[in-house]
C-alpha cells in the first residue's frame, strides 16, 4: 500500500489494528519504506491499516520489561515518599532545635527527592490528560527536582570534603550559601529549556507495543548535555571525595586499632553505603545500559533509585537513634561565621553514624 507523504517533520509508521477490543496500533507484521514524497507499507497479514505520525525522538523510545520496571518504579517511589515525610515531620517538629548543618544539608537532599518521587508518580497521569500546559509544568518539576537532587549530592559530598578533608575552613554565612546554590543553581536550565518549548509528550513503546505517555524533555541532545553531562561532572567530583573519605576512614582505622582488633566488615560495608546514598552513586548504574547489561542495568538502577529515599531514611533513623540525636562531631554552629574544624582521626571515627 502507498501513501502521499505529506508531513516531512515526523517519523511514520505502518501499523495495523484487527479491529476488536481497544484501538491499540501494533507494527508487527508491517514493514514501513519511506522516500520524500511517498509511504509503502509492505504488511503480511490483512486488517484495518494506518500510518501513524510521532516526532522522531519518540519513536525509538522502546523500552524492555517497561511494565515490570513501572511497576516496581510506582512501588519504590512511593514507599520512598511516605518515609521522606516521616523524616521531614520528624525534623522540622521534633528535632530541629537539635540539627546541625549535616542534618540539615540532609533534610533539603530529603524535600528534594521528595519533589522528584511525587512529580514521577505523577507524570504519567498529567501526561495521560491531553493538557499542554499541565505536562509542561509537571516536565519542569520533575526535570527542576532531578537537577536539585544531584546538586545536594555534590553539597553533601562537598561538606564532607571541606569537615572531614580540607578541616580548618572558615566560611561566611556557611549554610546560607549552599542553601541558595542547592535550590538556585538548578532553576537557569530549567527556564531555558522551557523557554523553547523543549517540554512534551514523550511516548514510551514497550517491547509488546504497549504505549506510555510521559512528560519530559523532546530533544535528546538537551537530554545529554543537560542531565548526563551535569549529573558525570557531580559523579567525578562525589566518586573522589568517595575515594579520599574511604582511605582516610581505612587509616584512621589503622591507627586506632588496639590489639589487632579491626572494625568489623558489616560496619565498613554500612559505612559505604552509607556514602554511596549520600552522594547519590548509585544514579551511575545509568552509565552502564549498553549491550548485554541493558536491562540488567534498567532494574538495579530501578531499584535502587525508586527506593533510596526509603534507604536514605533508615540512615538517618539510625544516625538520630544510635547516636542520641547527634549526627556526628559536625560542627552545630549557626554563626554567621563557621569554622569547620575536626580532629582528623575523630571526624572519620564518626562517620560511621
């Protein structure tokens, strides 16, 4: 079958329907060839035909095991927005007075990734709805939240760095400043890519041609440069401190050691995983969906990310119930002048809690 090719912007498609039950357009079976003026569909079969127009960046958006990696998205995402809550309420009613800045860098991470769960529960429903202008709004807080939430991964890791590294730095208007660039820094990418009108419908095809809506950015290379290469730069910068703080904590523990005794391997390991959450590492399994490790790679990073505010909140459970509120020997100044100072040996001692 041949059809007149009018529209010379979108990506067409032969699709057949075998007209019972719900219109749901499948391409197997049709083959699509495409010139500048013409459409053949070459099908094996015969049904009702159509070809259907999406933008080009939509069109190979298909996804492996998409039912599955929702289901377990909805899930993780919302367990991790329940307890994000219970820790938010637990800090801003019956612990504030006590937090120090460790705390509190913590609890903006917390409203952060509370911000991304909600609008990514939902995204699809807004985007299910038809309405532009909802779809873009909800595409700007999720795509805003996501860039905030890896900049408080670098916050964290960069208060580490300066309270357990660098010590004896003396800052003005200390948690002032990382609150501004916490939530400030995120906003100019945003609006720009608003401006252009960068954010739609996305339609998401799983492997059994079940279709999804999303509102998300349209264009792959704002994708990339924007998320990707701001979320490598976080990486690199999070992965040394990862390195420096974990070999300090090693020599420290060398040091330390009486009788040949050693911390014990279930506490190094929480230890590491502990940073690994903190500094949000484990948003780099998305580096590594390529080949053989692409759906593999899909439900680690699934996991582990729908669910980190979940593991985030039994970390700070634990740091306010094993230590008696105390997050650690960080300093509780709230001067407009800090001095993060610290016993070297002491400081990593206490990064366990």
């Amino acid at each position: 079958m041949y059809f007149r090719r009018s529209d010379k912007v979108n990506k067409p498609s032969c699709s057949s329907w075998n007209g019972k039950g719900e219109l749901n357009w499948t391409t197997s079976g049709c083959d699509t060839e495409i010139d500048n003026t013409t459409i053949k569909c070459s099908c094996s079969h015969l049904t009702f035909f159509a070809v259907l127009m999406s933008p080009p960046d939509a069109s190979n958006n298909t996804v492996p095991d998409l039912e599955s990696l929702t289901l377990i998205s909805s899930i993780g995402c919302g367990i991790s927005m329940f307890f994000l809550a219970i820790a938010l309420f637990m800090h801003f009613l019956l612990r504030k007075a006590k937090s120090n800045q460790a705390t509190k860098i913590l609890m903006n991470m917390f409203v952060a990734l509370s911000l991304l769960n909600a609008s990514f529960l939902s995204n699809e429903s807004v985007a299910n709805t038809g309405d532009n202008a909802a779809c873009v709004f909800i595409a700007l807080l999720l795509h805003y939240s996501m860039l905030a939430s890896f900049t408080w991964f670098f916050i964290q890791a960069l208060h580490m760095y300066l309270w357990l590294i660098r010590q004896n730095v003396s800052i003005t208007n200390y948690m002032r400043k990382i609150t501004v660039l916490g939530w400030v820094f995120p906003a100019p990418a945003v609006i720009a890519i608003a401006s252009v009108g960068e954010y739609k419908t996305v339609i998401i095809k799983s492997t059994s041609e079940k279709i999804s809506r999303m509102c998300w950015i349209t264009n792959s290379y704002i994708h990339y440069i924007v998320n990707i290469g701001y979320y490598a730069l976080v990486f690199i910068f999070t992965t040394g401190i990862f390195i420096m703080i974990v070999t300090k904590v090693v020599q420290a523990r060398n040091i330390k050691a009486v009788d040949g005794k050693r911390k014990t391997f279930r506490k190094q390991l929480m230890m590491v995983l502990s940073l690994f959450l903190l500094f949000g590492l484990t948003w780099s399994v998305a580096f590594f969906s390529y080949g053989p490790m692409l759906v593999p790679s899909y439900y680690i990073f699934t996991v582990l990310n729908s669910f980190q505010g979940f593991f985030l909140f039994l970390y700070y459970y634990h740091i306010h119930n094993d230590v008696a509120g105390s997050f650690s020997d960080d300093p509780e100044n709230t001067d407009s002048n800090t001095t993060i100072t610290q016993s070297s040996i002491n400081a990593v001692d206490n990064i366990y809690h």
